[in-house]
C-alpha cells in the first residue's frame, strides 16, 4: 500500500514537472502561420517568394494580405495581427516606427514610375504637358493618400505644374491593380502605375518613364511588426526576402534590389 502510495505521488510529480514545459511546444508537423501585409504591386513576386519558402522551411506556412500600404499601415495601428509589413512606400513604415510598432527594418528595392496606356491606342502622350490635350480624357492615379504610387504621381504633377488642370481629368483608385485593370479594359486613357507592373500585362504599353527629380525616391521598405506572436518565424522569413534567391525573383518582375 505504501509503495502504491509512493508511486503516486512519483507520478504527479512528474506530471507538475514537465507539463509546463510540454504545454509550450508544438507537436511534431505542426505549421506557425505567419501573415504578411503588402501593397499590392507585391503580389506577384511575392506569391512565388513564399512558394519557394514554404518548400524550404516546412514548420513555417505564409499567408499574403495585399493592398494600399496606406490602409495596410492603418490596420496594423488598429491592432491587425500581422507579422510582416511590406510597403510601398517609406511614409507608411516611418509612421508605424514612430509609434513603435516595427521591431525591425530596412530599405530592400526601388521601383519606377511610369504613364501606362492601352496598347491599341492610337494617341501616344509623349511628355506629362501631353496629359492636358482634349485626347487624354480620364487620367487614373492612385488615391494619393493611400497609395504610394498615387503619391507619387501628385507630386509628380505638381512639380510640372499640371496638377490644377488636371483635375478633372483624374479618376483615383483603391490601388494600383485596380488602376492597371481601368487601363486594360480602357475606361480610363492613361495612369500613372509602377514599371513593374507595367510589364506584366500584356494589354497596357509604357508611353514614357517619369523623371525621378519629379517625386521622392521609389522605395519598398520592409520590416517586421512589434507586435508580432510569432517574432523568431517572422525574422526567418524577413531575412529570405533579403537573400539571393529571393532578389532573383525581385529582379525577374523588374525590381531593383538595394540590399542582399
């Protein structure tokens, strides 16, 4: 009887001993789920980044949200459970790191701006003056305040002093998908959109580049969220994006990379 009593309590503390600790790990096979919020000129190099990602680091699964960097930026302030930030733009990461809420980052590529047009149009604009004559109708840009890219196009205008007449002219998008579609399906005339993205459709052709003194540098910074659950995941994939086999993909859509 006393040993029966004896066994007993051997067992219960063992139990009290290591449950604690088995409580905290995962179970064989079991995937952490990581989320990344990019805008969404992203989407495409992105997709094939995690792909290959996930092959290499099986305990880890990405799942992609897309969208304006501005509302992406607004949703992490509002609590969003995101583990990565991906932006457009360095106003909207600079915001989250004046709050606190990047625990690390970095510049990682930089982008073109371009006027896109449909490739059946017969009025190819050749300058940005070009946008005020009667041919150009529906001007599509992104909605400034969200939209790096529309951003970057008002200040372009703005620079060439055309932004006044043009506004009623301008027709502004949710983000730069949207904006690249009004092009291909022609309910716009022209846009101002990514180079990158440019080139991914087969229904839009570049009319001209736009100078680079004309709007602040194009830059896509990166970084991971404060308030991230999952931190030491999180970091795995944030340094992926920054090695050589994800700057081949970066470079395949015509980014360019800043940091290896």
């Amino acid at each position: 009887m006393a040993r029966r009593y004896l066994l007993l309590l051997l067992f219960c503390f063992i139990l009290a001993f290591f449950l604690p600790a088995l409580a905290g790990c995962k179970p064989p096979g079991k995937q952490t789920e990581i989320t990344i919020s990019a805008a969404a000129s992203l989407k495409n190099c992105l997709e094939e980044i995690a792909k290959d990602f996930e092959q290499k680091h099986g305990s880890i699964k990405v799942t992609l949200n897309f969208g304006p960097s501005g509302v992406l930026q607004r949703q992490i302030e509002q609590g969003a459970r995101v583990d990565i930030f991906f932006s457009a733009g360095k106003r909207e990461m600079e915001g989250l790191i004046e709050k606190k809420l990047i625990h690390r980052h970095t510049d990682l590529l930089a982008n073109e701006l371009v006027l896109i047009i449909h490739r059946d149009t017969e009025f190819v604009p050749q300058s940005v003056q070009d946008l005020l004559k009667p041919e150009i109708v529906r001007l599509a840009i992104g909605e400034p305040e969200t939209v790096p890219a529309g951003s970057y196009a008002r200040e372009t205008l703005t620079y060439y002093n055309v932004w006044d007449g043009l506004k009623p002219k301008i027709i502004f998008t949710k983000d730069i998908r949207q904006l690249l579609a009004y092009v291909e399906s022609g309910d716009v005339d022209a846009g101002f959109a990514y180079k990158t993205d440019a080139v991914t459709s087969r229904d839009v052709k570049i009319a001209f580049s736009i100078d680079e003194k004309s709007h602040q540098p194009i830059v896509y910074p990166v970084g991971v969220v404060g308030t991230s659950k999952n931190i030491k995941e999180a970091l795995v994939f944030y340094e992926y994006l920054q090695s050589a086999e994800a700057a081949k993909v970066f470079e395949k859509y015509r980014f360019i990379v800043l940091k290896r």
